[in-house]
C-alpha cells in the first residue's frame, strides 16, 4: 500500500480537481458575462434576450458553486489546502 489514499483512487481526485477548476473557469466567465449583458449593458439587447441572460446567469452562479464544492472535496482528499 502506497499511501492512505490508493493510487487510482487518488487518480479520480486529480481528475475531479482538473475539471472543477475548468468548469470553476468557464462558469464564472459565463457569470461576468451574464452579469454585463443584462445590467450595465442591458439597453443593447431585446426583453427576450434578457430573459435567457438572466436564467444564464443563474444556470452560471449555479455551477460556480457546484465546481467549487467538487474542487474542495478533491483539495480535502488530496490532503491538500482547500481554499
């Protein structure tokens, strides 16, 4: 035994922190840019258009939160700094 925390299983932690931190990436781009359209920028656009911006912009602080949660457990079971 290599350590406490097995070699593939250890594996699927790093995957997870991989795709947390993208997704942590994508989403919150997606949520500055949601948050744009449809507040300082919202005379550009037409109601229907604000209307997908807004259910956007929740869908993105939605997943924000979910990938950070994901990036957490995986810094935890990595014995890592979870900040």
């Amino acid at each position: 035994m290599h350590t406490l925390l097995s070699l593939p299983r250890q594996a699927n932690y790093e995957r997870l922190l991989y795709w947390a931190n993208g997704f942590l990436a994508a989403s919150a781009a997606v949520l500055l840019a949601t948050v744009l359209m449809c507040y300082p920028f919202e005379q550009w656009f037409s109601l229907p258009q604000l209307i997908v911006g807004h259910l956007s912009m929740l869908a993105s602080a939605t997943m924000v939160k979910i990938s950070y949660v994901g990036r957490c457990i995986a810094l935890y079971s990595l014995k890592r700094e979870v900040r």
